[in-house]
C-alpha cells in the first residue's frame, strides 16, 4: 500500500492535471478515445483480461500489436483519472513506469 502511495505520488501530475500532459499520444487522441469509451463501465473495463494482465505488470498481445503501444495504455491512463479511478491509476503507472513524468 504505502508503495502504490509512492508511486501515486511520483506521478501525481499526471493524475492532478486536467491539462493532459501527454507523452506517447495525442490530447485530441485521447479525447477520442475517452468519448468512445463511454459507454463501457469501469467494471467491464477492469474484467477484461487484457486490462488485468497489463495491470498485473505485462503487455497483453492485444496493446502490443498497436502501432504505438504507450499511446494506448496512456489513453487508458487518462481514462481512469477522468474516472477518478485513482488506485486503477497507481497499479496502471507501477505497472508501466514509462507513464511517469521525470
């Protein structure tokens, strides 16, 4: 716990800064991406397994095969903190500590 609190920390502007300070993707990507995803609760996002594995510290197949594999997880990122979803949000940069900010 106080690790995942660390990590928050660490990458606290990303999840603080309503203006998208992006790395791997596009602010209008992403708005995209949130508006397309809507419709899909968090829960069901959260049960799929390809979430679940990236969470648990792997890339599934299915990210991996993107074009650009860190705009999708970021996208994902960013879809979580306009959810407030911020513990989703600590496992996702722990996962991927390329989504942190230096």
């Amino acid at each position: 716990m106080v690790e995942d609190i660390n990590v928050l920390l660490q990458c606290w502007t990303n999840i603080t800064d309503n203006s998208m300070d992006l790395k791997f993707i596009t602010k209008d990507e992403v708005v995209n991406f949130i508006d397309g995803m809507d419709e899909v609760s968090t829960d069901s996002i959260l049960s799929d397994p390809a979430i679940r594995e990236l969470l648990s510290g792997s890339v599934p197949q299915q990210i991996a095969d993107h074009s650009n594999p860190l705009g999708t997880i970021e996208s994902f990122l960013q879809l979580f903190i306009d959810r407030e979803e911020y513990e989703v949000c600590a496992d996702l940069v722990k996962a991927v500590p390329e989504l942190c900010k230096n």
